[in-house]
C-alpha cells in the first residue's frame, strides 16, 4: 500500500496553552477522503493516539490519486514540522536540545559542535534518569524493559469508562490493573474481557473492554512474574515483596525464629529481642536487632543461621551429638558411609541448604525434581524451604534476593 506514497508536512501552530494545534490535521485529511476514495481499515490516527516511542502522524490510503491507475492505491502521511522531527529522530528528539532564552531549539537547529555535544551529553543524562525510574537494575535489564515497552507490536484496550491505555502484544489483565492503579492491581483478583470473566494470564486483544475486580484483602502472587509483560507491573509486583509492610515482616520474623529455638529448648524472644544482643560475638542495637529479625520474616535470613551465630552447637544439640555427628563426618570423608535413598518422602534429611542440612524442606509441585536431577531452593516466608528444579520456569519468575544454593547428599 505505499509503493506510491505523499507525505505532507504542516507548519507548527502553538496554542496559547503551549500545546501544538492540530486541527489542520484534521482538516486537511477530511478534505482528502472527500476528493479520493479512502480504503476501508487503512487510516491511522497517531495523533490522538501517539505510538509509545512518541511517533505522530495521521496516515490514510486513498484510491484514485495516481493518474497512471485508479486502482492503484497511495499511502498519504500528513503531520506538523515539529511531529516531522520527533519522527526523524526518533526517541533522542525529546531530550536532544539547548536551552535558548527559556525555549527549546531542536537538534537539527543546533548548528555548533558545542552545541550538539550538550545535546547528546543531555540526551544520555535523560536514559540514565531512565534507569533510575525503572528501579535501579542492570544495563540488560535496563535494556529489556525499553526494548518491551517501546519497541513491540501494541494492543488498545478500553477501561469501563471507555477511556483507551495501550499495551504491548501479549499484555495481561494483571498489566492493565497497574497500569490504572497500583491499589488495583495489588488487590486484584478477577478479571471480564468485554464481559466474559478471563484468567488473570489471558493475553488481552485490540478492542477488548476491561474490567478488574478486588478483594479487600487481596495481594500480589509471585507467579505474576512469569506472565506479566509491562515493565511497570513487573517492577511494582516485586517492589511489594520487596517493601512489604514492615511491621508484618517482624512479627513472621519473630514467629518463625521463636519456633526455631522452641525447637531448641531456648528461651523466646522478649520484646527487645534481647537474645540476640550478643550476635557474632557484637553488641548489637535494638534497630539492628530488629533489621535481623525482619530479614528472617523476609525469608531473606535462615532463622538456624541466626540462632548458631547466638548459641553454638554444643549449646544448642549438646555433648553426646557433637561427638556423635563428628564421628559420622570423618566416615563420609573416607567413603565409608553414603546415602541411597530407596525414596525420598521426607526430603530433609537428603537435602543441602546453603550449608545446612535437616531444615524443613518441600518438593515443588510445579517442576517436581527426582534424586539426582540439578536443584535450587526457595525461601518461602513462614514455611518450608521449596526445592525446584534448576531451570524451573515458575522459579526463575520469583524473587531472586530468596534465591538460595542446593544440592542432594
């Protein structure tokens, strides 16, 4: 359709308010539809509806135009000077400017080596603010969600209210709720498609109308991660477990290392935590107590790892098991003794955590990983340890700050 193709370029006309008219866009468009024959699907409003990168344009395709053929159709663009040359310059046209008695001067006006210096050395600054909003990832993360969020094919969804939000190819309900309102999307819990209820990972299509149900005690699921496709609802998703209230990560903190030294015939913890004021051979203060017992509730911090750098582990399991799992040490260091699971129902006792074994443990139903096969474990805040399979797509989607290493013995 653009073998034969116009584009007509407009001077700019600024409003009083700053923003750009564009009404002899409209105008000009109209009067062509009049005089040729428009094909059917084939007109694009970029302005009303800009695409992600900042690109404006109407574009149409009429009929009749070419005097060789009547049939033959031609492609016809029509935007302003200053759409022109955001189009030319892409994304860099918003930041690669000086400043000029208040006013901005566009890149191609910039006629000094100087000048366009400042201008790129801008325009760099602008994709390292950029960096910062996504919230401080690696350059290749960085690069992924620009890729993503710019780049891919787009959709156009409508809210109830019939206002329309665009979203890449492959976008979920759980997108289209963040991107209305972080609230929302925390809380969601059901989701219509025009109507029909969908699940939470059905790919939203052009056109559909999208509604987002609650519950007042709704949270995000981890397994958001793995079929989310914004950048803004994926960072949001791991900023809640990330920052999740503080106050409920010390009380699962607490819970889980009282049980531990439950376990041990310790004494619980007191409202200052006061057991652990000698860590690591260390006074500590009562906030760095606390931080301690928050990483616990976090899953972030072992409560066993916590509870041997307090007590050591002739306190803790007494004489006759020192002696005993020493002896049982040196017989597996001169092969003497090796474990051959006939099964593995209680895994605990065959699995290596960091450099713990015994600690409660469980097997993912989601990957499911025999004896043997490669693994990883997850910390989950307030029960077993989960043991994935290394690869596991659903583990590679959760929060790597609870990533830790295992092994079978």
């Amino acid at each position: 359709h653009d073998i034969f193709a116009l584009r007509i370029i407009l001077p700019s006309i600024l409003n009083k308010d700053g923003s750009e008219n564009v009404e002899n866009l409209y105008n000009l468009i109209s009067s062509i539809h009049r005089q040729w024959k428009p094909l059917r699907g084939r007109f694009k409003d970029y302005v009303s509806f800009p695409k992600p990168n900042g690109y404006r344009s109407l574009h149409t395709t009429v009929l009749g135009l070419a005097k060789h053929s009547s049939k033959e159709p031609v492609e016809i663009q029509i935007r302003t000077e200053n759409m022109n040359d955001e189009a030319e310059y892409g994304i860099a046209a918003h930041w690669l400017y000086k400043e000029s008695k208040g006013t901005s001067v566009n890149y191609k006006d910039t006629k000094s080596a100087e000048d366009k210096q400042r201008a790129h050395v801008e325009w760099i600054k602008s994709l390292e603010r950029v960096s910062t909003k996504v919230g401080g990832q690696n350059d290749d993360d960085v690069l992924k969600e620009l890729k993503i969020d710019l780049f891919e094919d787009r959709i156009f969804v409508f809210t109830p209210n019939g206002d329309v939000r665009d979203f890449p190819i492959g976008s979920t309900p759980i997108d289209f709720a963040y991107s209305v309102h972080s609230d929302l999307g925390e809380r969601c819990f059901l989701a219509k498609a025009s109507g029909r209820i969908v699940p939470l990972d059905y790919e939203m299509k052009n056109g559909d109308v999208m509604e987002i149900q609650t519950k007042s005690d709704g949270r995000p699921k981890l397994e958001w991660l793995s079929f989310v496709k914004t950048s803004n609802a994926r960072n949001k998703i791991k900023n809640y477990f990330t920052n999740f209230d503080r106050e409920q990560h010390l009380k699962d903190g607490r819970d889980i290392l009282n049980d531990k030294l439950a376990q041990f015939g310790k004494d619980l913890l007191d409202p200052k935590f006061s057991i652990l004021r000698n860590y690591e051979k260390r006074d500590l203060s009562l906030k760095k107590r606390e931080d301690l017992i928050r990483q616990i509730g976090q899953g972030k911090m072992l409560p066993y790892t916590v509870i041997k750098k307090v007590f050591s582990v002739r306190e803790l399991m007494g004489d006759e098991y020192v002696d005993e799992h020493a002896k049982e040490k040196d017989d597996v260091a001169t092969g003497l003794q090796r474990v051959e699971p006939a099964d593995i129902a209680n895994v605990s006792k065959y699995i290596m955590v960091g450099n713990e074994i015994g600690l409660p443990t469980k097997i993912a139903e989601c990957c499911s990983p025999d004896f043997g096969q490669p693994i990883v474990a997850y910390v989950t805040r307030g029960t077993a340890i989960t043991i994935h399979k290394k690869g596991c797509k659903v583990f590679q989607a959760m929060d790597p700050a609870r990533y830790i290493s295992a092994r079978w013995i």
